[in-house]
C-alpha cells in the first residue's frame, strides 16, 4: 500500500495517494504503532497542502495531465 501511495504522490494523482495513506493508518492505528500512525497523518497533511497549491495556482489540471517527478514524502519522512 506504501508503494502504491508513493507512485501516486509523485504522480501528483493526489486522491489515490491519500486513499492508500488512510489505509495505512486504519492497518497502523489497528495494529497501535502509534509512530507510524503520526508519520502517515503527517504525509497526509503534505498531499493535502500539495493539492491546495495545486487548485490555487490553477495547475491542477495540467499537474495531472503531465504529471512532474517530486521528491517523495515518504522517503522524507522514514516511513518507506
């Protein structure tokens, strides 16, 4: 599930990588790694500031028909 939220976020296919990091941390938040559980509300919160700037410079459609590589917050945040 990671992996695939990794791809998505830098395919800026925003929804689907937040779609897999709430999956994440329901599987996290079960199992009580509460570590975990911090850094993906954390990851969380990057992709929905990503897609805030996306709808407010206006790039959002263009973002998502030509998506550009980002770093990944993932790897960022140790949770790879």
């Amino acid at each position: 599930m990671k992996l695939h939220a990794q791809i998505w976020y830098k395919e800026h296919r925003l929804e689907e990588a937040k779609a897999e990091v709430l999956c994440v941390t329901n599987v996290f938040e079960r199992l009580v790694s509460t570590k975990n559980v911090e850094k993906c509300r954390i990851i969380l919160q990057d992709i929905e500031e990503e897609e805030k700037k996306l709808v407010a410079s206006g790039e959002f459609l263009e973002t998502v028909l030509s998506p550009t590589p980002v770093n990944s917050l993932f790897l960022a945040h140790g949770t790879e």
